[in-house]
C-alpha cells in the first residue's frame, strides 16, 4: 500500500492513538509519543503541515518494528 502523501504531524499523532501512542511532550515543532503496548516506545514526529515522505516512512518503519508487524502490515491496519 501506498503512503499517504498529504500526512500532517498531527494527523499522524492521531492515527497513531490506535496503537495506545499519547503525546508526552511537545517541544518546538515536534511532538513526542509514547507507548507502553509491547513495551515502552518513544517517537518523535515533526508538527509539518504534510511530512515528507521519507520521514513519514522512517517513523512508520520504527513503529512497526517495535509492534512486530511489517511495515505494509502497519500502513493497512492504521490506513485501511
């Protein structure tokens, strides 16, 4: 699947709800997130408008790897 291309930070902070991540601090432009599912998990998303999509994927990528699911995996549950 596809990334989604006019992703915002927040947008992504919200999605990311699904998987019990809540913003722990904001600091600037940046919001960082965390999880205690599978164990704790920090990550730091930018506030952009739309994220570029490398950054988007990096940040998908590390999400997914801490949950054990690939990252085609986590797009289709968080996107589908």
């Amino acid at each position: 699947m596809k990334l989604p291309r006019d992703l915002s930070g927040d947008d992504l902070a919200q999605v990311l709800g699904q998987l019990g991540y809540q913003i722990t601090r904001q600091t600037g432009a940046h919001l960082r997130l965390t999880t205690e599912q599978s164990g704790e998990h920090h990550v730091t998303i930018p506030r952009h408008a739309s994220l570029r999509v490398g950054t988007l994927s990096a940040i998908l990528r590390d999400v997914a790897a801490h949950h054990g699911l690939s990252r085609d995996e986590l797009i289709d549950l968080l996107f589908s």
